[in-house]
C-alpha cells in the first residue's frame, strides 16, 4: 500500500464565470521512501495541490488516503494529530519563519504542541540543526542573521524534527543561487536516505527534478498530463508540452540554448476546450479540440494525455534518448 494516494482530486476557487479550477481530477501515488515531482509552468496548480494533499487548502472532490486514513474526511482534532507526519517547506524561508522568535524557539514549537518536555524538545532541536549542517549556537540566532541557504537548512530542520514519513517541498531551491541550489538538493536527498522520507516535491525545473526524483508528473492547467520513472520522462517524452519544458532547459555539454515555451499560459478560468494544451500544441488536430484525451498508460508506469501519442506523429528522442 502507497504511503499516499489521492484520487480524482479538485480544488477550485470563485463561482460562476469566474470559478477557476486549480486543481482538476488529479490522481497520484507516493511510495514510502519515495520522491515523486509535480512540474509545470507557474498557474498549473502544482503548489495547490501540495497544499491540498496536507489538507492546507480546501478540497472539492476527491480522496486523499495517507497510510490508510482519509484526510478530507478528518475533522480538526484528528487531522491535528497527524500533523507531525505531514510536514511542508516553503519556497520562501524568511517569509515561512517567525522573525520574532529564535530558530531554537521556532523548531520547538511543534515539539511543545505535541507536548515533549523542555529537555527533550533541547536536545532534539541541536541534533536536527546539526544533520541540516548549521553551526552550534544557531539555535540562538534569528532569521534574519542567516543566508538564504541557511534559511533553507533552517526551514527544512522546522519541518524534519516532527519525524514527519511525507514532506512536500514547495519550490524549495528556486529562490536560490544554482551553487547554493545544489547544496540544498543533496541534503534533501541525503536526509530522505536516512530518514526514510517520501517527498511530494513542486518544481518549474526539470534538471533540478531529474537530480532529486524517482517520478515525475507533468502538469498543465490543473491536471496532470503526463507521469513517469525520471529518467523515462527525460529520454523519452510522450506528450508535446513535456517536451516543450525539457527544450526549455539549458544544455551546456551540447552549447544549445534554451528553447523558450511558445505562447501564453490560456485563462485558467476558461481553458481551452478538449486538449487543454492544443492552443500552444505545434501539432494539434481537430480531434483536440472536440475530444479530451484523458490518461492513458502506454507503457507499464509510463502515462500520457494525448490523442497522437505514441503514433510517431511527434519525435519522441530526445539529447540522444531513443524512442
């Protein structure tokens, strides 16, 4: 049994004509120990639906089991006591933390909730700022007085010292500089190995998902239209708008620039009818426009929205992946 399932979820906001739905009948997996990324352009409801998974926005439809229990059914009291295995880090560390209080006083917090005793909360609170490598004595020091990195390190120890089993990082390396980036990324990754975590992990970039993720699931106006092993997704992408983003990633070995996405992100409120893709689709049919493609495995965990693949229609190689 997957540590997390959600199926058929939806979050939307607004009614009427101006209802938008962020979130549109997505369906995911997480395995225990597992790293699964939502990718896509800003406004494809990647950030919202780790939200929603952890119950921080409202859901409109759908199931979200986590270790067998059903968190859309949960009231407040219950959700309550699973909060410290369900754990969350920000794009944004200084905005996330509390100015006014110490990152010692900040990593207790929840530790005191759950009602551990003052030496306890001490002691757990120094061995996680040190697994994060922050020196002895940042306990004492407020945000302000660390780098964006180390804010970083910071928010991901907040969210560690619960001995959470699911994390969902929110763009966790985007505000950062690429050296500092990659830092970030192998403590992720390292802290996953010895902690034994599963990540639901929101990224833009695809290389920093290739680096960090076992799966990745494409999205695109609220729903997911394609998923697949990491490296699969790379060598051999099966939807037009997967390509588009790996295109869209520099290549330094081959000195090929960035391909940039083409057109604009359609209204979210109104998305196109059909393929929710086919306005910016180089080969869209008619058939897009009248039919939605819905999800279809191709290959055993290899799945795709799209009416044209795999006929061949579209190269699938890609940087020397074979079809």
């Amino acid at each position: 049994m997957p540590l997390l399932s959600v199926v058929d979820l939806a979050v939307s906001y607004g009614s009427g004509r101006d209802r938008l739905r962020a979130v549109d009948g997505v369906s995911l997996e997480v395995g225990r120990g597992e790293t699964v990324a939502l990718v896509g352009e800003s406004g494809c409801g990647k950030s919202t639906l780790g939200r929603a998974v952890l119950r921080l926005e409202p859901v409109e439809r759908g199931r979200i089991d986590f270790d067998g229990t059903d968190l859309v059914g949960l009231g407040a009291h219950a959700l309550k006591r699973l909060r410290p295995r369900l754990q969350i880090v920000f794009q944004d560390p200084l905005g996330s933390l509390n100015p006014r209080l110490t990152i010692g006083e900040t990593l207790a917090v929840p530790l005191a909730v759950q009602g551990i005793g003052r030496a306890e909360r001490h002691e757990r609170v120094g061995a996680m700022l040190a697994e994060v490598g922050l020196p002895v004595g940042s306990d004492r020091l407020y945000p302000h007085e660390f780098s964006g990195g180390q804010r970083q390190r910071v928010a991901i120890a907040r969210a560690l010292v619960s001995k959470p089993d699911l994390v969902v990082c929110d763009e966790p390396v985007s505000a950062l500089d690429l050296s500092v980036q990659a830092q970030i990324l192998n403590l992720l990754v390292r802290l996953k190995r010895e902690f034994g975590l599963a990540y639901l992990f929101v990224s833009h970039d695809l290389a920093v998902v290739r680096h960090i993720a076992d799966r990745v699931l494409v999205m695109y106006l609220g729903r997911v239209v394609e998923s697949a092993p990491s490296e699969a997704l790379w060598s051999r992408p099966l939807h037009p708008y997967t390509r588009a983003l790996i295109e869209a990633v520099p290549d330094p070995a081959r000195r090929r620039p960035a391909v940039p996405l083409a057109g604009d992100l359609p209204d979210p409120r109104n998305p196109p009818s059909g393929c929710r893709f086919r306005s910016r689709c180089p080969i869209a049919t008619a058939r897009c426009a009248e039919e939605d493609p819905g999800v279809r495995e191709i290959e055993p965990g290899h799945a795709v929205a799209c009416h044209l693949a795999p006929t061949g229609s579209f190269e699938t190689t890609v940087r020397g992946g074979t079809p």
